[in-house]
C-alpha cells in the first residue's frame, strides 16, 4: 500500500494511504535511511510503502525517492541529524515588525538556508492591524527591500483576515512549509487558512512539546479551497498542504564555503560576480565589488551584516547549528 507521512511523532508516523486511511505505522525493523544518521529517517511529507499488520497498525518498508529534505542538525553532539520534512515545494517564513520584532538577521538567515536547499520563500508581514504610522513605513521599506532582492512579499493580519486571500492560490497544489518565530501568528494564519486546525494543533503541541525541545514534530495540514473551476476540494485528494513545524524556528544547512554563501544572498551573488578574486569573502579584499556596492547603498547594510554573521558561525565551526 502506498500513502503519504502526514503526522511524525517519535517513533509513530501517521500515513495517508491513497485510498484514505489514517493508518499508524512504525518504521520496520532496522530500516534505516542510506548516508544519513537522523533521528527520524522518514519524515513528513514523505511518500512510503507501508505493510499492514494484525494490530490496525502498519510497517513503513520503503521510501520513495525524495525529491528534496530539509534538516536541521542536532543542537548536541551526537552528529545526528532531525529531517524537518521532505518533498517541500515552498515555504513561507511569516514574520512581523512589532510584537514581537523579526530581526533581518533571522530573515536572512532563514532565506540563505532556503536557497540552499532551493526552496523558495514567500515573505508574509503579519499583524498588519497593529502598526502605526512610523512601523508602517518600517514595514514598506523592509517590503521593498526584499521585493527588489527577488522575493515575492505578501502584508498581511491573520487576526482580521486583512490580505490573506491573495494566498490561496500561492498555496494551491503545493507542499508549503510555514515556518516563522514563536509568536508571529503562524497558529492563527493556520486556523484562518483552515478553520478549527490550529486548536487541535496547540492541543497536540501541549500534550507532547511542554518544556522540550527535543521532541518538537512536524504536521501537514490538508488545504481545501473552494475553487471556482468546479474542482471539489475532497480531504482525501487534498493536493494542497501546509507543514506547520511547532518549536523550529529555522534549518541549518550543511558545510560550505564563502564563494557558496555568497550565492545565497541573491544580490550580494549579483555584485561578487565583478570581484577582483575569485574567493573574496567580502570582507577586506582590494576590488571587492560586494564592498563597493555596499558603500553606494546597492546593498543593504542589514544583508550584509547578516551575510557576515554567517561567515563568522562558518569560523566558529557552528554552521550547522539550529538558529
Ligand atoms: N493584532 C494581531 N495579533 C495577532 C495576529 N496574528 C496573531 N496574533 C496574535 O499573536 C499571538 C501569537 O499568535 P500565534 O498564532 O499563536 O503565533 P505562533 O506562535 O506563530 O503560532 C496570539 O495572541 C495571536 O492572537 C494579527 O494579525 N494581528
Ligand atoms: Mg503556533
Ligand atoms: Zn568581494
């Protein structure tokens, strides 16, 4: 039988078998995932084939091929490594200017990441219902920035409702993966896009994440839209999805060297392109071409800093770290 990981939560994964059942399923035996030591070798939105037992439950016996995954290495020692999902098409990473404040560092952070693994990040500015004139204005210039960058925006206020329409149809058929700090909204952006969810959400998270960060899971949850082309939105043939991650606030990317960070900062890419060296790292170099443009404002002061504190996590031998 084969279905889709929906639902991870240590060592039982919820799958939903193409013909609609929710079947409870453990990873058979010693299966285990080629080349990666992770503390979950399936992850959600994995595609498996599963074999059903006497119990109602089910063996997981094989994974198909993924056509991306997304971890994040283990804040200890033990070289492992957590699969936060598999098989993402987008993420949006919500954020907003007060209550509480994103920092572009987190941002950008977040984005060069996102470039690694080259999923495309959709910027959602939320609680757009609490800004007065000047975080107005704030906001504009932040959109701007990241708009000229390359990245779609989109200004938002879960609470009201107030632009959350025009997402519909950037969600529509894809796997997203919601991501953002504690507190931005995505638990009421989750119940506004599907009513009733995030409750059931925050009673799961309770019950098992209260005082932990170990036992953080992910869960995909079945967009259905009422679409005008007659196309009826049933649960089971849900093509659309969003991975909500309760307790992770970003993904660490894997070893790199500067010329590969520098690639993740689309315009700082743009300008190294006319640097003296080919492995200036930016930061001191004559003929730096990133430097020059940072001097003639063609790049952001807040890109930059945030393109230096990952070379500097890159120094320290802590790139891989969680953020
Ligand atoms: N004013 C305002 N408050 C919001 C908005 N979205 C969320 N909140 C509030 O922000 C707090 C955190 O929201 P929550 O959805 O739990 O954030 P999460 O931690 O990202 O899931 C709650 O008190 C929400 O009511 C919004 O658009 N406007
Ligand atoms: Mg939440
Ligand atoms: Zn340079």
């Amino acid at each position: 039988m084969r279905g889709l990981v929906i639902k991870n939560t240590g060592s039982w994964y919820t799958v939903l078998t193409d013909d609609g059942q929710l079947i409870d399923c453990k990873i058979k035996g010693n299966f285990r995932l080629k080349g990666i030591r992770s503390t979950n070798p399936v992850a959600v939105g994995d595609r498996v084939q599963i074999v059903p037992n006497n119990e109602g439950t089910a063996f997981i016996t094989e994974i198909e091929d993924r056509r991306n995954y997304i971890i994040r290495k283990s804040i200890n020692l033990s070289k492992q490594s957590h699969i936060i999902a598999a098989n993402v098409d987008q993420a949006i990473l919500v954020v907003t200017v007060v209550n509480p404040q994103t920092s572009t560092t987190f941002i950008d952070r977040f984005l060069a990441s996102a470039e690694a693994y080259r999923v495309p990040v959709i910027l959602v500015f939320n609680k757009t219902d609490l800004l007065d004139e000047d975080m107005r204005r704030y906001q504009e210039a932040m959109v701007n920035l990241y708009q000229t960058i390359g990245y779609e925006c989109h200004q938002i206020s879960a609470n009201t409702g107030d632009g959350v329409e025009a997402l519909h149809p950037l969600l529509k058929d894809k796997i997203t993966l919601l991501s953002g700090n504690s507190g931005v909204g995505k638990s009421t952006l989750i119940n506004r896009l599907v009513p009733g969810a995030s409750q059931r959400t925050a009673e799961i998270s309770d019950a098992h994440n209260t005082g932990q960060h170990t036992t953080t899971f992910s869960e995909m949850i079945p967009l259905v839209f009422s679409s005008s082309s007659g196309e009826e939105g049933q649960g089971v043939e849900a093509k659309s999805w969003l991975i909500d991650t309760p307790g992770i606030k970003g993904f660490g990317t894997f070893d790199m060297e500067p010329e590969e960070l520098t690639s993740y900062f689309k315009e700082i890419f743009h300008f190294s392109q006319e640097c003296r060296f080919s492995n200036c790292t930016h930061t001191h170099e004559p003929g730096c071409a990133v430097l020059k443009a940072l001097e003639d404002h063609y790049i952001a002061e807040s890109r930059y800093q945030s393109y230096l504190s990952m070379l500097e996590d890159k120094d320290e031998g802590k790139y891989r770290a969680a953020y």
